[in-house]
C-alpha cells in the first residue's frame, strides 16, 4: 500500500500574492531536514505538500517526527494513497487502518471532495465508507461528536486519500521567511526558549554569549554551545558568536558604582551585540527578559538598557510566567542543559542590591566613569564565531 | 589454526578499542566530575562516546547511561522502573527466554511481591506478538523481552509488541536487551518502541567491564545505588572514562558495516544450516530465520560438554549454551519444549565478521569426526 505525507500549512494559507514565497522557503526547509532518509517527491497543491517516498521501506515515522519540528507547518498525517474509485478507497480504508480501528471504541468519518467531478457527494462518501468500516469492525460504533477516531477520506485532483487522525505541526511562519535576529544566549532556561519564540515566525536567529574567563569556566560555554546545538532542531543552523568579556566586567567593578553593575554590564553587552549584530545583518536583537523576573529585568532598567539601542530588541517572553517558560523549556528539550549549575558571566560580581528603579541620567554618568569604547572593540575584535548545523 | 565460533559469548576487542582504551589511561585521567580542565577533558572524551552509541541505535546523547554491562543496566532498568511504577500496578510481563540478567532480577522482583507473567512460545517455538500482549493488563507496569534470544538466535517480536502494548496501555514500560542484536541488526530505539534498553561492550569487540542502558526520554528510574551525581545520578560513582572510550571506538568501529556483515554471517549460516540438515544424528535447535550470528543444534548422543571438549582439542572453541550459565542445563531450550536428552545435547556456534568459510568447514568436520569416534550414550 502506498503511503504519503500530508503536511497542511498554518497561516500561511491566509498570505495573499507573497504566499508562493513563503511555500518556497517551507519547502525547502522541508527538503533540508527530509534528505538525509532518502529520495522524495514533493507536489504542492491546496495548501498541502504531498510528500511521497521513492523508494519503499523509508523510515516514514522518523520524517513525520521531523517534520514536527519544521515551522509554519499546521498539521501533518500519514495518509494511504487510493484510486479515485470508491470500491479502492473502502478496501483500503479497512486494511490500511486496521491497528487503529481494533484498538478504538467508536469512529466517525469525514470527507473533502476537493475534485467536484467525483461521482459521489461528500455525504454520500461518509455514509457509504462509514457502512463499510462499521461491517469490518463490528465493534465500532459512530460518534460523530468525540470519536476516538476520525477517519478523513479525501479526493484529490490525480487520487484519493485515506488517513485518521492527524498530528499537530509545530506552527508559525516557516525559517527565514521574516529576516534575521541576534539572540543573547546567557545559558539560563529563558534565552532558547525565546530564541525558538522568535523562530517560530520565521526569523532566523543567531546567538551571542559573553565569556568571562576565569570567572566563568570552559564548562560554561561549553552549555551554551550544547543549547545551540539544541537549539537547531527548531531554528535551524545557528551562528554562535562567544564574546570575551573578562576586561569591561573588571573594568566595572573598579570604576562603577555596585548597585548599577548589572544594568551597565547589559548596556555594554548590548552595545557589543549590535556591533556583531551589523556584521552578520541581524536586523534586531533578541533577549529572554521577563517583566520583573529579576532586578535588571525590571521596566525601569529595561529602559535604561534600551536607551543604548538602535535597533529594536524583541522579548518575547516578556508577559510570561517562568513555570511557562519551563513548559515551553521542556519542550524543546533545552531544560536538562539549562539547569547545569555553571556560573555564567551575568552571575559574576552580582551586586548585594542592585537598583532596581533606575534613572536614565544616573546610568550614563555611573557609565561616564569607566573608559569602555576601546574595550568594546578589542571584545567585538576577539569575538569568535562557530555555526552548528542541524544533526541528522 | 584456530577457529573461536563463540562471539556470543564475547568477542576480541578491537585494535580501535583498545588504542582508545591505552589513549585514554595515558592522556584523559581526569575525573569527569572535576571541574578543572583535566577533569573536562576526560568528560568530554567520554561525551564523544555517548554521542557514538546514542548515534548507533538512532538516540540522543542524553539518552544513553554507561554502566559496568549489560547485566548491570537491566538490574537498573528493571529494578528501578518497578519501583517507580510498580506501587499501584504490580505486575511484569516477560518472556521465558530471558537471560539470566533479566530472568534472575525478575525473579527478585518476583520475591518482593511483584506478579510475573512469563511468556512461553508456541508448540513451534514461535513467540507471537498477541501472547504478550494479552497478559498486559491494567494493573502491569513493565514488559521486558530480549530482541536477540541468545542461545538459540531466535528473534523475538518485540516492535510489533511493544507497539501495541504502547498503543493499548500508554502507561506500561517497555524495556529490551538488546545485547545480541546491538550492531548485529539493525535497531532503532524509536522503531522498536523501547523505553529502556540494555546493551555491552564486549559483544561488538569492545571491552569487558562497560555496558549501556539507554533511557527514553521522560522515563523515571529509581537509582539501585546511592551515591554521587554522576550519571543523571542512576548510576553513582566516577565513571570508567578508559572503557568508556573502548566502548565508544567499538562502535564507531562496528556501526558502518551492520548491513554488510549481516549478509556476509547470514550465508555462513545459511551454508552451515544446510550442511547439518543433511547429516545423520543432528538436529537442528536454531530456525532458518533467527539472528545469523548464532547457530544451535544436537549432536545426537553426545553430551554437550563432551563434544565440547573433543573440538576444543582441535582448536575450535564453541558453548553448549550460554557462557553465563557454566554447563547449568538451559531453561531456554525447555521453554521451546525441546527434549531433555535433546537440550543435554546442544552445541551453540556464534559468528563475527572475522568467522571465515574454513571455520565452518573445520566445525562440520569436527563434528563428523566426534560423531564417528566418541561413544554415544543412549538417547532414550
């Protein structure tokens, strides 16, 4: 029996004349993933990807378990390919669904008669399949209100499709469709989740982690690239910039009042992201603060921190609660990593009270007091980059 | 010449394995808990070889726990899923071919008040999906079943198993030894529907002294010993870095040629099956369609040992059963209701890809030749 993939789109079916462009990059980010498991067709029609192995015996659950993780993708099901002829269609809705319908109690059927020269209306297909499935598994009994499967028979432009239920893609605009952004990437459970935030409407993303050697260790950074690595299940290739840091935070302590520590030490990150970020055409910059969360993280030193920059700064994760940062963290598997306990350079010379309503004014002259324009650029100079690929 | 026909119950470790095994002693001594670069180094020597075993049954790296084998990883998958999930649901569903490592831990288990539902096979010592999973009920909380069965090669069915066991009972815990099958079939954590499975070195040409346990994702175990965090803190104590690494160069050096190998025993023993059904006083314990790493048959008349001993004279080293169990009579040939006599007759002859076509032909002659000389005791 032949087997396909159905991959629905999410929104993107809403687009108007740019839609072609997105199902290009959706495609192609489809190809990406998909190639390593062998030979595909790919046709396109009705906001649908038909996905069709070449070659019998492909590894069809590993490639829907990936294509779980391709954005812009709203749905997706395993479907059993038919003649355009109702006899074909019922015989393979019995065997192609068998497993499902022996373990299931009750089932419903629906039916999309895209091709309206089909000789049967849609009515007529649920009806008549219903009867069929019903005689074969004298068990099942229809509940067309919470059935524990819906059996979905479609009819196509060149075939008819048999599948139950589908899976949940994992949504949003397909990568690279919305430009490119620079994530800062500290190591805690917030920035990946807002990385993959922001890469789920299609931007891609690129990170940027400050290393303070030796107040912050090889194992640290070491989890950061870990979390990048992570990372590219869902946004794809990341771009990974490690900035050292080590002189501006001594520089810093020497000269800056404490309780300002933190809020310049994120300036001066900030400064020093924008810098990269034009080097890599990033067009804004990306963080995981949460209102309040902490005590840089507050509206007031928000602003200050802001007040440095010239291109926008997303946080996506600015209303959200941290258990459902952690949901989301789980999620996507960066939680494990996120939780090994290495210091990281914004826990280096926390200040014993920080200001957690600072003035703007204040601020820059605290920052008046340390000469930090040298340093940014030795820190941008000696900044290394690595890219770490998605891994098959 | 020499001809050692008993990979299944070890094999020589490879030149990579050991080189990495020496490498290691000499360079990566540091403790991988340390948090200075010479404990960072042995931990990152040792995630390389987590990443190559996870990469060899298709896992994550995270998945994969090192142990000291393969006996050691299923006390821990067994013991510590049943005291996660065994309060309210006391029940295991096994197979009764199990090896000692499963079968014996089941058995404590059994002690501590779990219900055992041992599967036998059919009266053709077919193992059928449906039995095992018609002893699944509400109340089970694991099922453990070998892929590999290793006296004997058969393959049991354990995706179409555990596939519907995961279907009808999400809740139930399934755990596979994979020992047999590791690199000799091809296996894949997510096709097999396995939450935990258990594998060793030495089988692969590896070193003794290491083993795996791979832990799905979202799975909860009980640690059997207590101690420091390394691990994911299962499995306290500073790892074994130098094995580890052997471990890992063992499966680098074993995972290109799973297919090739496979065809290449699979002939071996299609030639060496063919051979002893054309002769006189043997029967076959072993089918045509199990694992082509292992060939079981008896030697009418001969008592295991015996036969043993008298090819051993002639340089060919086989088992009459499973190492493990050191000339006990199998329980495993009983569960495929092969005869007493019959079982008290078996020879187990396990290939590797270094097992040539003369070594076949030296065992059949061998066999001849004992058939021929030693004096038969009566069958009957």
């Amino acid at each position: 029996m032949k087997e396909v993939i159905l991959v629905k789109f999410g929104e993107m079916a809403l687009k108007g004349q740019n839609r072609y462009s997105f199902e290009d990059i959706l495609l192609k980010q489809i190809k990406y993933r998909l190639r390593p498991l062998g030979r595909f067709i790919y046709t396109s029609a009705q906001s649908t990807i038909y996905i069709e192995p070449e070659e019998e015996g492909t590894d069809l659950d590993e490639a829907v378990s990936r294509l779980r993780k391709v954005f812009g993708i709203a749905t997706i099901c395993r479907a059993c390919v038919c003649e355009k002829d109702f006899a074909d269609m019922q015989k393979k809705a019995v065997a192609y669904l068998k497993e499902t319908f022996e373990d299931a109690q009750s089932f419903k059927v629906e039916a999309k008669r895209a091709d309206k020269a089909f000789p049967m209306k849609s009515p007529e297909i649920c009806r008549e399949l219903g009867g069929t499935i019903s005689e074969a598994f004298p068990h099942l009994h229809v509940d067309v209100h919470e059935p524990d499967v819906t059996v979905v028979a479609e009819v196509r432009d060149t075939n008819a499709y048999i599948h139950a239920d589908k899976l949940k893609g994992a949504g949003g605009l397909p990568l690279g469709s919305s430009g490119k952004a620079l994530l800062l990437l500290s190591g805690g459970i917030d920035s990946p989740v807002a990385g993959y935030m922001m890469a789920k409407r299609g931007i891609q993303v690129s990170a940027i982690h400050f290393v303070s050697p030796p107040y912050t260790s090889d194992r640290a950074r070491l989890k950061v690239e870990q979390l990048c690595q992570k990372m590219t299940d869902y946004c794809g290739d990341v771009n990974f910039y490690c900035v050292p840091f080590t002189k501006i935070q001594e520089e810093l302590r020497r000269r800056c009042p404490e309780e300002y520590f933190t809020i310049l030490m994120r300036r001066l990150m900030m400064l020093i992201a924008q810098e990269i970020a034009a080097k890599e055409e990033a067009l804004a910059l990306i963080t995981g603060e949460s209102v309040g969360q902490v005590a840089s993280q507050t509206l007031h030193a928000m602003v200050c921190t802001d007040a440095v920059c010239h291109v926008p700064v997303f946080r996506p994760l600015i209303g959200m609660d941290k258990t459902e940062i952690i949901e989301i963290a789980r999620r996507i598997d960066t939680f494990d990593i996120s939780i090994q306990p290495y210091e990281d350079c914004c826990t280096v010379f926390t200040p014993r009270h920080p200001k957690i309503r600072p003035q703007l004014a204040a601020i820059e002259a605290a920052q008046a007091a340390g000469d930090f324009e040298e340093m940014i650029r030795e820190a941008v100079e000696g900044t290394e980059c690595k890219r770490f690929r998605v891994v098959f | 010449m020499a001809f050692y026909l008993d990979h299944a119950a070890t094999t020589k470790p490879c030149e990579q394995a050991i080189e990495a095994i020496t490498a290691c002693l000499r360079e990566h001594y540091g403790n991988p808990s340390s948090l200075h670069r010479v404990g960072l180094d042995a931990q990152l020597a040792m995630d390389g070889a987590r990443a190559v075993v996870a990469g060899a049954i298709g896992a994550q790296p995270e998945s994969i726990l090192f142990t000291s084998g393969a006996t050691e990883s299923s006390n821990l998958a067994l013991r510590g899923a049943a005291s996660a999930y065994g309060r309210h649901r006391p029940h295991i569903v096994t197979s009764a071919v199990e090896h000692a490592s499963v079968r014996e831990t089941i058995t404590a288990l059994e002690a501590q008040g779990f219900s055992i539902t041992r599967i036998l096979p059919d009266e053709n010592g077919v193992f059928h999906a449906a039995d095992f999973l018609d002893a699944v009920t509400d109340k089970t909380c694991l099922i453990s079943m070998m892929l590999v069965e290793n006296e004997t090669g058969r393959i049991l069915p354990v995706a179409e198993t555990f596939r519907a066991v995961k279907r009808r009972y999400p809740h139930v815990i399934t755990h596979c030894d994979i020992v047999q099958g590791f690199l000799k079939l091809p296996v894949k954590a997510s096709a097999l529907h396995a939450d935990l499975m258990s594998m060793s070195a030495h089988k692969i040409h590896g070193p003794k002294g290491v083993g795996a346990l791979y832990t799905a994702k979202g799975i909860r175990l009980i640690p059997v010993t207590t101690g420091g965090k390394q691990e994911r803190g299962l499995r306290p104590g500073t790892e074994s870095v130098p094995l580890i690494c052997g471990f890992g160069a063992a499966v680098q050096y074993m995972q290109p040629t799973i297919d090739a190998r496979f065809a290449q025993t699979q002939d071996l023993r299609r030639k060496l099956l063919a051979a002893l059904s054309s002769m006189d006083g043997i029967t076959l314990n072993s089918e045509p369609e199990g694992s082509p790493y292992i060939v079981n048959f008896s030697v009418h008349g001969i008592r295991s040992e015996i036969m043993l001993h008298y090819l051993e004279q002639r340089e060919i080293y086989v088992s009459s059963g499973s190492a493990c169990s050191k000339g006990a009579r199998s329980g495993v040939l009983s569960a495929y209701r092969i005869p007493e006599k019959q079982a008290d007759c078996a020879i187990r002859c396990s290939f590797s890809e270094e097992t040539t076509p003369e070594a076949i032909e030296a065992l059949l002659c061998g066999i001849r030749e004992g058939q021929a000389q030693l004096i038969h005791q009566n069958m009957h």
